[in-house]
C-alpha cells in the first residue's frame, strides 16, 4: 500500500479535526535542539516501476526489528543526556526520526529534515538559513548514505552515519559535512587480512553484492590491500538477488578453497549461509564483515553448525548499560505506535510502526548490537558539539540560541571525549578509530558469540587473537586454504600460475639465499665477502686469507730468501776481490758480476708475496724476477756459446769467430735480447698488468687474496723469452759437456736448469691439482729455487776454489788444463 498524495491530504485532514497528539510517539520527541535520526525499521522488498510521482509507506513494507532495535538506541542515548546533569544541564534534545525503507523513494522524509517546517528556502546565501534538525543520526548502509547525504551537504548539516562504512565516503569534496561512528571498511578490510595472515592461509574466496556500495567498496579494498602480501584471491562473485546462489558455492568447494569471505548486507549474507546449509557445504572458514557477524536469526538456523568455522568482525562494545531498563520502562509508556503527521503544513509519511511498542521485549533486547555503540557515539558526539558551542559548565548553559550546522559542524570534527572507555574523536576525513573484536561463532554452546580477537588502530594499530579460543570444525585442527604446500627452508617460490599463491619450490644454489620476510620468490645472491651452502636463507661472511708474514712457512721462506740474498752478496765480494784471477775470468769476468746483481734483483719480488695483494705487489711480484732472471740467463747462454766457439768453433768457422770476437758478440747478443725483452715486459705492464684477485670459488667459506696474471696474451709474451732463453741455455751447455774441466759448464748450467724446470713444474701442477695462499707461496718458491740453482751450481764451485784450493787458481794450472784437452782432441 502506499501513500499517495491524495491518501497523505485525507490524513492531514483527520489531523486538523481529531487533533492527534504526536508528542508521544516513538518517532518525534520536543526539545531545545532535534537531532533527525534515519533509520530501516522497514525494509522495501521488490519495488515496482514507478508511473506516477509518489513516496514509498515503509509502513507497508516488511519490518525488521534490527532496524527498530537501532532506532530505540537512539531514544535511549537521547533519554541518558537529557537526564544528565553534567553534559547539557538546562538543555533538553529532541528527535525527529523517519523509517527510510527506500532512499529514492523517501525522500520526503529527508526534505522534511533539511526543512524548516516544511519549507526550504533557495537561496546563495544560507549561512542563517534554519531547519528543523540540527544534525543527523543515519543513515545505516553505504549505498543508501550516498543517495540522501547531498542535500546536507549542501548546508553542511553534520550527518553522522552508524553503519556507511564505505571509504568513498571519506572523500571531504564530495561528503564535506558527513562523518560517522563506524569504522571505515579500510579497517574492516584490515582487520579481516590480519586473520587470514594469522592463520596461514592464502587461498580464498570473496562473496559480496553488485547492487551495494558497502560489497562493492569492500572488494575494492580488498584487491587493493592484498596485493603485496601472501594472499590470492581465487574466486570472487558479484551477486545479485536473484544469483544462483547454490551454483556460486559449488563452484567455490571444488576450487579446494576453504577460506570464505562473505561482504555483504546481512540479507544476502543470510542467503548464502543457508544455502550453504541447504547444499551441505561443510567444514569451510566463513568471515563475516561487520554487517552480519553477530547476526542472530542466523546463530539459531538449524544446521549453522555443520558449515564449519565462522569468525566475525564487530564493534568491541557491544553492551550499553542501562538500554535493556529503558526498553522496559518503554513499553509501559502508553506511547503511541504512529503519528502519520508531526507538521503543521502537509503531512509526512514514514513516521508509523504498526504494533511496535507490543514486541516481546527480550527479543528486542537481544537483537544484534553491532551498531549499537555507534549510535550511541553518534548522538553523544553531537551532544559534546553542543556542549561547547553553549559553553556549558556544571552550573549550566548558555540560553538557547541558533545554532548554524556549518558551526556546530566545526565542533563535531574537533570532538575529542572519552564514552565508555573509549576514546571519540575523528580524523581529517571524518572516520573514527577502529575498536573491532573478532568474534567466534560455536553453535550449540554457550555464549554462542566469543569475542577471541582484538583489532585497534588508535594510537597505533594492534591485532590480537587467541588462537586456543577457537573450536575449528568438528574439532579438528586449523584448515589448509593454500593453492601449494608452503616450501621447505631454504627453498624458494617458483611460480608456475597466474596467481602466485600457486608455485613449486627450488632449492636456492650455494652462494644464494632466499629471505621470506622480503621475497619468497627470489634466491638472492651473496653479496661479495659472504657465502651459503645451498638451501640457506642467509649468507656468512667469508674468512679472508691470504699469505701472512707470521706464517710459519712464511717466516722459514723468508729466511731462505734473506739466506740468499747474504751469500749473493758475499760471493759478489769475494769475486771483486778476486777479479783478476783465472777463476774469476773464466767464470765470466766482469759478465758474472752482472749475473750476480741479477740474481739478487730478481728476487727482491719474493718479498711481495705476503700481506694483503696491493696493486703495486702485485706488479713486483713477477717482474723483477721475468726480467732480471733472463738477463741472469742470457748471460749464461752467451757464455757458454762463446766457450764453445773458442774451443769449437774457431777453427772451423775462422771468419765468423774473429768478427764476433771483435764486435764483442756475447755483449751485442746480451743487450738485443735484453731490450727486446724490455719491450716484452713494457707491454705486459701497460696492458695487461698483474691485479689483485679476491678468489671466492676455491673454499665455499673462504676467500682467498691473491693476484692475477694479467692477459693471457701479454703474459705469455713476457714469460715466453725466459722459457725460449732456458731451452737455448741448456743446448749450448750440453755442446760443451766435453771442454777442460775449468771452462766445462756443461754440469753446472744443466743442474741450475734442472732445478728450476722441477721448482716450476712444481708450481704449475700445485696451481691446477690445489687451492689455497700457499699455492702462492710455492711460486715465490720457483722463483728462489731457480736462482739458487745458479748460485749453487755455478758460483758455489768457483767460490770454494778460490776460498779453499788457491792452488787452482792460478794461470800454470789453467794452461796445464788447456794443453791436455788439446792432446786428447788431437788424438782423436
């Protein structure tokens, strides 16, 4: 039936002659200030097309007592300030609510709000412009908050809502004057990742509306919020009234998913739980929003308890002292139960409830309290708005006076009290602070609702649940709603669907590692100086190694090499001394001098092979001993090449002989191939120079410093004339193996070559088969082996002739050598 305007003049009519007395009725009550309240005491089902401008009379519509429930909230929040003596002393608040079953087509009720006494003056200026109701309590849903809300806005009438909770809401351009009591679903979104994050879960399911802004939001955020966690959104559905409810859940059931989350208004909440009764759908998790969380025509549905686990999200105070004593005394009041009009001009519909005061008072009283504190808070945030625009103190208020809402808006914004507890106050965009408490539904037990859980955001964001306090299904454990089984330690995610809860696991490889609090997907390689064995999640710093002076084989080296350097020196002495004897210059003359300098430059570079490599050690650490050890040997090869040709040669090839002995050719040889090799070593120098090597893949847990050899290419031409020099050496030595024993180098040069083919062969195989600082060690090894083979070799013999045998050192004996090599040549 509905109230048409010709129904609406014939009660105006009844009004004038009967003379009914509205005052009485739960919907108005008289007082220095109204306060409008918004309210669904009826809910509209099916609405048919209109034809003809006319309201909806909710009156005719199906009731809801959680609606009516609300409303009686507010008339008790309303009775408790009017009787306290500290907040509005001698100030009295009044009401005027309408039960909006249909937004659109309520209308009037919410033109007769903004009104005042029944007319609504347009014009610029509306600073002054005065209404029936200084603020707003209401409305209850998102979507129904975003139809009416403009034309408060447009006064800026604070509204404060106890249910919109959608963030679009909070947007101060749109929705300049609205604020409310309910947490936004930014929070409730929150708070519902918090539980799934606690659980382990990632795998799950969204149900929410197409047709409400509250599901369409809270989707919205959803996807939103979870993008950089762990959670996957499977399935998802939009439903509408008449969606194929039964379909929807089977197909949710055989994705495996276990994990329900069920956003929508409490009717098509009720809808999906009791299919899912209907269809046996069992053991699932079911999280409820807070429209339906503490929903009690669902907690006494036969079968609720075979769904499985239901966890809810609702206002941490549920409990109002003192309301249940207002319902009673309430009912006794001889209140009317309508008044079908409050104005003196026209009539307003929405203002009856057919039998109302007659309800069963328990069932009232025990009708979900989710919004109960919010308006509550609502009516009492308007109530401290007041306080200080009156400049109320204990002894009382300013007289009454007009109030703007723009100003009495400023008020409300700054509000900052304590109710209950809890702290009141709002942020820039209008939302309060979210106090949630996660319920826990157990049928067939007592207290059905358990509160296990806390969520706070203010002053910081705290989540708690008692996971001990939850019964899971059919007393079992906590359910699995993953896509894969969680990875090993040491294993990272490799995903291999479009949903990246969906993956296989690999081990990470050494010298990576996976972190889980920063990418479950990646194996993060080890930074330089760090190491992992294969299957880590952290990397260990390397042990750094290199040769010390402090080692033990150090220190007996490097007093081999100081042992050197004292006997090069003293036989150097001793051969200056004795220049002009027959050892001394058949050893060489002053060709062994240059030898014996050689020989001690060339391991000057032994020295910088301990200590941490710098680029310049490791530079000295082969060049002196490359160049200065092949001039050492082109000395030795010239030498021996000129014995040969005076023993040899000279009579074979006179010419030859005479012009290498007049263009001193041992000399003119020596300084050809020293400038050459000059050239050699400038090039492996300028480009490509020994560097310093941080060697990380011989020991996974150490790093060993070490030097490089430079280029291949420049390397191998700076060594290749010391190899190509020794090989020419030992031919020449081996042509003169049959010479007078004094000039017969043939022993000496092929023992001191012996020893330094063995010293390297040595190092070579010890660098390929080893790896560790002491490989390093065994190079500086080849180096001074290769020059004490000479020294012992070649300078050690004449050195003990000339210190112990002098008598052999003489010119008679040297031609008495001479003189028998030449008869035994005859002879032959």
């Amino acid at each position: 039936m509905q109230c048409v305007l010709l129904g609406c003049l014939f009660k105006f009519v009844l009004y004038v002659f009967i003379k009914h007395d509205c005052e009485a009725s739960e919907f108005n009550l008289q007082g220095d200030y109204k306060i409008g309240g918004i309210f669904k005491v009826h809910t509209a089902g099916d609405i048919a097309v209109q034809s003809s401008p006319m309201a909806l009379e909710c009156l005719t519509q199906p009731f809801t007592i959680e609606g009516y429930s609300m409303m009686q909230v507010m008339r008790f929040a309303v009775q408790e300030i009017n009787n306290s003596s500290t907040l509005l002393p001698n100030i009295s608040l009044g009401y005027k609510i309408f039960d909006v079953c249909a937004a659109v087509q309520n209308f009037p009720s919410i033109l007769d709000l903004i009104s005042n006494n029944g007319q609504i003056t347009v014009v610029t200026n509306r600073d002054n412009i005065p209404h029936n109701v200084i603020a707003v309590v209401g409305p209850y849903g998102s979507a129904d908050t975003v139809l009416l809300a403009p034309p408060f806005m447009m006064d800026l009438i604070p509204m404060i809502s106890y249910g919109a909770s959608s963030s679009t809401l909070s947007n101060k351009l749109v929705y300049p004057s609205f604020l409310r009591t309910v947490p936004t679903n930014k929070d409730i979104i929150g708070l519902i990742i918090q539980i799934i994050n606690n659980f382990g879960w990632n795998w799950v399911a969204f149900i929410g509306s197409q047709d409400d802004e509250y599901s369409r939001n809270g989707l919205e955020l959803f996807r939103e919020y979870i993008q950089d966690t762990n959670i996957c959104l499977a399935s998802l559905y939009a439903l509408q009234k008449n969606s194929n409810f039964e379909d929807v859940l089977r197909k949710i059931d055989s994705l495996s998913i276990n994990v329900i989350i069920v956003f929508m208004l409490e009717d098509y909440a009720r809808d999906v739980i009791k299919t899912a009764i209907k269809i046996n759908i069992k053991g699932k998790v079911w999280i409820a929003g807070d429209t339906w969380s503490m929903d009690q025509e669902l907690s006494t549905t036969p079968g609720i308890e075979k769904i499985g686990t239901v966890f809810g999200v609702t206002d941490r105070t549920l409990s109002l002292p003192g309301f249940a004593d207002f319902v009673y005394k309430s009912r006794f009041k001889g209140e009317t139960d309508e008044c079908v009009n409050c104005s003196s001009v026209g009539e307003t519909c929405n203002q009856a409830c057919e039998n109302c005061t007659s309800l069963n008072v328990e069932k009232l009283i025990h009708v979900n309290p989710t919004y109960s504190f919010s308006i509550y808070t609502a009516v009492y945030t308007i109530a401290h708005a007041l306080h200080v625009a009156l400049n109320c103190s204990k002894v009382g208020c300013s007289k009454v006076q007009d109030i703007p809402p723009y100003l009495l808006l400023q008020y409300v914004r700054k509000s900052n009290f304590a109710l209950h507890n809890r702290v009141i106050r709002f942020d820039e965009y209008g939302d309060p602070p979210a106090s949630f408490a996660v319920v826990h539904w157990r049928p067939k037990r007592d207290p059905f609702f358990v509160m296990v859980g806390t969520y706070d955001t203010y002053p910081t964001v705290r989540f708690t649940l008692n996971n001990n306090l939850v019964s899971w299904y059919d007393n079992g454990t906590v359910p699995f709603s993953n896509c894969s089984d969680e990875c090993e330690t040491g294993f990272a995610r490799v995903q291999n669907s479009v949903q990246k809860c969906c993956f296989q696991c690999e081990k990470c490889p050494a010298n990576t590692y996976v972190n889980t609090s920063v990418d479950f997907y990646t194996c993060t390689s080890c930074q330089e100086g760090e190491w992992s064995d294969e299957g880590s999640t952290y990397c260990r710093k390397r042990s750094i190694v290199y040769l010390q002076y402090t080692d033990l084989l150090s220190i007996l080296f490097l007093l081999c090499a100081a042992s050197f350097m004292v006997v090069s020196v003293t036989i150097t002495i001793l051969f200056a001394i004795n220049y002009n004897t027959p050892v001394v210059k058949s050893a060489g003359g002053s060709m062994c001098f240059l030898m014996l300098v050689c020989l001690i430059l060339s391991n000057i570079g032994v020295f910088f092979y301990f200590g941490v490599p710098q680029p310049a050690s490791c530079v000295l650490r082969n060049i002196f001993f490359i160049f200065f050890f092949t001039v050492c040997l082109s000395c030795m090869a010239v030498r021996s090449f000129q014995i040969v040709s005076v023993f040899k040669m000279a009579t074979k090839f006179p010419k030859a002989y005479s012009w290498w002995m007049k263009h001193n050719g041992q000399w003119l040889c020596l300084a050809v191939y020293t400038v050459l090799h000059l050239i050699a070593c400038w090039i492996w120098l300028q480009f490509g120079r020994p560097k310093p090597y941080n060697d990380n893949a011989s020991f996974k847990d150490q790093t060993i410093l070490s030097c490089d050899i430079g280029t291949v290419v420049t390397s191998i031409l700076a060594w290749s004339f010391l190899w190509v020099l020794s090989v020419v050496c030992f031919c020449f030595s081996y042509m003169g193996k049959d010479l007078p024993k004094n000039y017969n180098e043939a022993k000496s040069i092929t023992f001191s070559l012996v020893l330094f083919y063995l010293g390297w062969i040595a190092y070579f195989t010890a660098y390929i088969v080893f790896r560790g600082p002491y490989v390093q060690l065994l190079n500086a090894v080849a180096q001074l082996t290769s020059s004490y083979g000479i020294i012992i070799s070649f300078f050690i013999p004449r050195t003990y002739i000339i210190v112990f045998q002098p008598s052999k050192n003489t010119q008679a004996y040297f031609q008495t050598k001479i003189q028998t090599y030449t008869q035994t040549i005859s002879r032959m």
